[in-house]
C-alpha cells in the first residue's frame, strides 16, 4: 500500500494556509477596485492621470464635450444610482433570509428528531454499519453533528452569496466610471470585483469545512465512518439555501426585466435602462440578488456537497480504515490547490495582458478558462502523486477495489476537461460570434414565432455534447475509482470554481454598469462600451451554468452512491416495480418544478407590467422626462411576488425525498433519485442555452457590428421586436428554472443521503402496511 509523500502535518498546514492567501487576494482585489473613487474630484476623470491611463495604452482623451461638461454630476448621477440598486438588493436579501431563517431552524430541528430516532435516541455506542465488529459512536451523535454541520452550511451558503451581492453593488458604477477611460480600464474593475466573489467564496467554503471535521474530530476520535457521515449535513445546509436563493433571486429579477422590457421597449420604444422607466432599479437590483448571491450559493453547495460525497466514500475506503489523513484530505487539497492555481490565473486577466479593443474583451475570458485548466491539470497530478499513496482500495457497493494514484489523477483531470469542453459548447451555442445565434437572429426577419422556433431548436440542441462529455467523465472515472472516481471527477470540474465565480460574477457587475450609464444620461460611446462588456458577460454566465450544471450531474450521482451504499441497498433493479415507479415520479420532477418556477415569473411579470403601464399612462411629463417614476412600488412588486412564490418550488425539491423515503422506503427513493438526475439535466442545459441564445440574438441585432446585423436592425424594427419578445420568453429559461433544476437533483441525492439511516430503519411504511 505506502504511505502518501506530503506528511500529516503537511496536510494540517497546506489546507488553511491556501484558504488564507485565498481571503487575502479577495482583500487586495477589493482594495483595488475601491480606489476608484465615487465622490467628484481631480481623479474622477480630470486630465490629471494621464500618467495611469497610459498603460492602458490610452492616453484619457476624455474630456470631449460630451463627457467633460458635466462630469462632476455625473459622478454625483452615478453615485445617486449605485446608492439605490445596493439599497433595494440590501433589502430584498435580508427580507429572503428573515424567511429562510425560520425554515433553516425548522429543517434542523426535523434531522436532529429524524436520525436521532434511528436508534430510540440511545446514547449508548452501537456495532459500526460497515464492520459489525467494531463499536461506533450512538446515533444521537450523528443526528446532532449533522445539525451542527447542516446550519454551518446553511450560514456559510448565505453569508457567501450577501457578500457577493455587496461587492457586486459596490463595483458597479465604479465600472461606469471606468469605461470614460476605455474599455480595458471598466473589463478590469468588473473583473477584479468578480474575482473578489469568487476567492471569498471558494476559500470560505474550504476553510469552514476544515475547521469543521477538525473540530468534530475532538469527538468522534477513531470513528471516522461517522465523523464524515455528519459532515454530509454541510452539504445540505449549502445546497437547501441555495435552492431559496436562486429560485427567490430568479423570480425577482425576471419579474422586473420582462416588465421592463414588455413596456419599455417594445410597446413605448424607449431603450434599455432608461431612467423614465420605473422598473429599471428593480431590474438592476436583480441582477445582484438573482445571477450574484443566487449563483454563489448554488456553486457554494455544489462544492460543498461534491467534498462530502468524496469523504463519505473515503472514510470507509483504506484511508479511513486505517486512518491515513493526507489521502483522506485529499478531496480539500484538490480544492486548496485549485484557489492557487486560480490566482495565477486571475493576474493574466487583470496584470500580465492589457485590454486594449472591445474585442478582445471574450478571448480574454475564453482564456482565463483555458489556463486555469491547463495549471490546474499539472497542479492535480502533483497532488496525487504527493498526498497519495502508490495504491490502496476504495469501497465499491460492499466491496474494495484496488486503486491506483495515477488512476485517481484520472478521474480528476476528465471532470476537469469536461467541465472546459462544457463551457466551449456552451460558449458556441450562446455566443453571438457564432452560427447558431445568428441564424435565430436571422430567423427574427419574419417575426417572433420563428424566433421562438429556431431558440428552442438550438436549446435542444446544445444537449448532445455537454451529455456525451458528462457520460465519458462517468464512466471513466467510475471504471477507475467507482463512486469515489465520480466525486473526485466532479470535484476536478469545480477546482477552478475561484475563477469560474470571477467569470460569472463579471457579467451581472458589467449589466448593471451599462443601466448606470444610460440612467446617468451618459454619452452613446460609453454605453457602447459597457455594451460590449455586457454581451461577453451574457455569453460567460451562460458558460458559468453550463458548469454549475455538468458539476451538479457528477455531483449528484455520487451522493447518489453514497446513498446506495449507506442505506444498505445492494443493487437498484430498474425492472422490480418500486423502483420504476421511482424513475418515472423522479422524470417527472423537474417538469413539475420548471412549471412552477416559469409561472411565478409569468404572473409576478404581469403586475409588474401593468404597474409600469399604469405609471406611463398616469404620471403626466414622464415620457418626456420631466417627472420622475415611481420605482419603489415596482422594487415591491418584485419582492412581495418572489418572497410569496419561492415556497412552494421550494417546499417540493425538499420534501420530496422525505414523503418517498418514509412512506415507499428506499428502493422507490434510489429510483426517483435517478429519475430527476437524468432528465433534469436536459432541460436544465436546454432551458440555459435557448435563453442565453435569444438574449445574444437580441444585442447582435441591437449592436450592429456586422454587414447582417444592419440589415436587420435598428433598434425599434420588426425583427429587432421579435427579438425583444424571444429575449423575454428566454429570461425565466436561462435565469429561474434552469439554473435552479441543478440545485433540485443535487439537494434531493444530498438530502436523501443525510436521512438514509432514518429512511433504512423506519422508511416504506406503505410496503409494511400491505
């Protein structure tokens, strides 16, 4: 077997410290972004730096006319406007987590009473699930840690995507500002605001758990079977806010940008963000609370719950058997790893090249995903050859398979590459540089209808390489590792999250700085700008799901195995009748979901839209711009409508497994667990790219950059309007209902996995009755 190179100690030291510099980054990011100053002054836009616009190879030529006169208002404009997007998504969150709150506390209550009763709340030590011989700690215990472990997630989940969302609202004018200097000045705030997301989030997650298992460590001793079964409760803390906050945050955003749209755009034929429309605060509020804390918290649990899967299979693999640390660490390795690697990655963006035209703008994003794989494979394959040892056995459905470390290198490096060749796809499918967009664009000539046809086409579509990419990492992974290969796999995928979340965060930061220079009243020139960041942000939010979604799949069939194998299931046989009525409810689910999810949109959507039609037709002297709106209400509409409609979607996701797992009992619950795993992440894919395709179609049409672009626009013409309502059937698609289905199947498998002793012991209650 050997013992691994990289000491205990190594291990101890090596984790803590990688999260550490991982915060420091954030922090120095952060204070970069903030010497952009927000109060008028020389360094507002004078001609006094000339000597720091010049490395972006600009000399600020600034003070043109248009900009120079009124600068100093602008920057007050701009302040004014920062103020009240940070103000309504300050708002909206903490009236969310007042919410979440009560049910977070409910849920902890519930694991404890569940898994505490799995014994009759014994505090006695019981005979270990996986060797009778042994003692293990009492049930009691679990349940208690898992509690602990759940609200750490759940708090960790939270305070992950709030502060995102805070920095998110901090650099978005600072970007607006920014691009009076040139496009490379504003990619580069946006960005390293992104990065100050992303290096939180990631080295927050690691550092919680770290500190966690050590400190349960203190307890549980030798018992490490049942020291990282409590651990999976992280997992489910991460993953159930998560699903609150991307469901709470998609509702709200798309209820305010389809209002929005509808009225503004296509019936009074304003533009975008126009400050006489009175949803267009809300509108940029949502894309902080929606595509910022809501995709923080969903990558924030995916993470989570993809480490706990590892551990749980590893803690009754040789590692734990015989209480190897280093190897047993080494799915937080991979991520300690992964936040250097992503720093390195993250100065080629924002030090090593300069941006100096707008397109150069998405090769400098491809990129960043590009290198930080590159490192990240070579960061990888010297972890395994130092934490691990040169062979060793994984727990396989009650057996051990021989491993070895190479092997495991493996399934790491095919998630990772998957996951790039997901983003490219992705990428292709939703990118306006490409065909398939800009045959829906064309398909805009003879109206909406084609439009809508040629999206959904191209939706479908965009499925058939992520799923053959998901299937190889599956099976090569599986054949080397088993269920312990997958977790690894889809933990190779999310190594990069640091940069991943930069990536993603940049485009919601670049989209709120374009509505601050329009309702700022600034120039054309830097509204084209932001534009251009805005359309590489549309595309690489889009490449963030397409990873959200592959990691989601990984993740959730290897809490699937974890739960196979923890509630003593041997085989799960398609062919007996409980466990295909399980495939064909588990199928169902994401319809189910999708379905609730689209009409909390449609009918928040509706007020919104007849509140803004309201004020256009009430407040007199608002098209012609001499009265101000009434944004408030509409901020409400969209509070009141998401807070009412994320219950129920929610209430489903969790308490699905529960009502299966007790009442049908496990066999029926592994079925639906498949079930939803396989076709959810078809319509997860297809609903992200159909929507991602529209949108791009939209702003091919409206920035027309090519001889085919012109032809079919401008702004106002009847293939840019088919555009607009295509644009507006895809919101709920790319930002509600499919980024929210990857959070569905993994907090199914994570949550039947936490309650799998409960549901083994008591569970199918119907069955015992007949």
């Amino acid at each position: 077997m050997g013992a691994s190179i990289l000491p205990d100690l190594g291990a101890e030291i090596l984790i803590p410290a990688c999260a550490v510099i991982g915060i420091a980054f954030s922090f120095v990011q952060w204070v970069l972004v903030s010497k952009v100053k927000l109060s008028p002054g020389r360094e507002s836009g004078s001609p006094g730096n000339n000597g720091a616009g010049a490395k972006n190879g600009y000399a600020d030529y600034l003070i043109e006319e248009e900009e120079g006169l009124n600068d100093h208002n602008v920057v007050l404009k701009c302040a004014e406007i920062q103020n009240a997007i940070s103000e309504g998504a300050t708002s909206f969150l903490f009236t969310e987590y007042q919410y979440v709150g009560i049910f977070m506390v409910a849920f902890a209550i519930l694991i404890f009473l569940f898994l505490g009763s799995v014994e009759g709340f014994s505090t006695k030590s019981q005979p270990c699930v996986y060797d009778q011989s042994k003692m293990c700690k009492p049930a009691l215990a679990t349940a208690a840690f898992s509690t602990i472990s759940f609200l750490l997630g759940a708090v960790t989940s939270v305070v992950s995507g709030f502060l995102g969302m805070k920095i998110a609202t901090y650099a978005n004018a600072r970007t607006t500002l920014e691009a009076r200097k040139g496009v490379g000045k504003a990619f580069i705030t946006a960005f390293r605001s992104g990065a100050v997301m992303g290096f939180l989030l990631a080295a927050n997650g690691l550092l919680v758990l770290y500190i966690a298992i050590n400190l349960f460590k203190l307890y549980y001793g030798d018992d490490w079977g049942g020291l990282f079964e409590a651990i999976t409760g992280y997992g489910l803390g991460g993953s159930s806010m998560a699903l609150f906050g991307r469901v709470g945050g998609g509702i709200y955003t798309k209820a305010a940008d389809v209002g929005a749209d509808l009225v503004g755009k296509v019936e009074r034929n304003i533009p975008e963000d126009d400050p006489r429309n009175p949803a267009v605060i809300a509108d940029n509020v949502g894309d902080n609370v929606g595509d910022i804390a809501g995709m923080g918290s969903d990558l924030f649990g995916s993470y989570a719950e993809s480490s706990c899967a590892a551990l749980v299979v590893a803690s009754i693999s040789s590692f734990g058997i015989n209480h190897e640390l280093t190897p047993m660490l080494y799915p937080l390795i991979i991520s300690s790893v992964g936040i250097l690697v992503c720093l390195i990655t993250t100065l080629f963006a924002t030090d090593f090249f300069e941006i100096k035209a707008v397109k150069e703008i998405e090769p400098s994003l491809k990129r960043q995903l590009i290198i930080s794989t590159v490192l990240m494979t070579v960061g990888i394959g010297i972890v395994s050859w130092i934490a691990l040892p040169s062979s060793f056995t994984i727990f396989n459905f009650g057996d051990q398979k021989d491993v070895k470390n190479w092997q495991l290198f493996l399934c790491v490096a095919v998630g990772l590459w998957a996951g790039l060749i997901i983003g490219f796809v992705t990428e292709y499918y939703t990118s306006n540089a490409y065909s398939p967009v800009q045959d829906v664009a064309d398909s805009c000539r003879t109206g909406a209808a084609t439009n809508v046809i040629f999206g959904l086409a191209l939706g479908y579509k965009s499925c058939i390489i992520p799923i053959f990419a998901i299937a190889v990492s599956i099976f090569v992974s599986f054949s080397f590792a088993a269920m312990y290969g997958i977790a690894v796999a889809a933990l190779g995928m999310l190594s990069t999250i640091a940069t991943g979340l930069a990536i993603d965060a940049y485009g919601p930061i670049s989209d709120n700085a374009g509505g601050i220079a329009e309702m700022a009243g600034m120039s054309h020139r830097i509204r084209e700008r932001t534009d251009a960041l805005d359309a590489a942000g549309n595309t690489t939010a889009a490449i963030g799901k397409g990873f959200a979604i592959g990691s989601a799949a990984l993740v959730s069939l290897a809490l699937f195995g974890a739960f196979v194998s923890r509630a003593a299931i041997s085989t799960v046989d398609v062919l007996t009748p409980k466990v295909f009525i399980g495939l064909l409810v588990g199928a169902m689910l994401p319809y189910w979901f999708s379905a609730m999810t689209m009409k909390s949109v449609g009918s928040a959507a509706l007020k919104m839209v007849e509140e803004v039609r309201r004020q256009f037709n009430t407040i007199p002297g608002l098209m012609e711009g001499s009265a101000k709106p009434d944004y408030a209400t509409c901020v409400k509409i969209s509070t009141d409508a998401s807070i009412k409609e994320m219950i129920p979607p929610g209430a489903l996701v969790m308490l699905t497994p529960l009502v299966v797992g007790i009442f049908f009992g496990v066999e029926t619950l592994s079925g639906v667990l498949a079930g939803s795993l396989v076709s959810g992440v078809q319509i997860a894919i297809s609903a992200s790219n159909t929507g991602g395709a529209w949108d791009n179609a939209k702003k091919y049409i409206e920035a027309g950059a090519s001889e085919h672009a012109r032809a079919l626009g401008p702004k106002g013409s009847d293939p840019h309007k088919a555009a607009v309502i295509g644009d507006t059937i895809g919101d709920p698609l790319k930002d509600t209902s499919g980024p929210s289905l990857n959070i569905l199947i993994k907090l199914m498998a994570v949550e039947s996995l936490v309650f799998a002793p409960f549901f083994a012991t008591h569970g199918g209650l119907l069955f015992k009755i007949f």
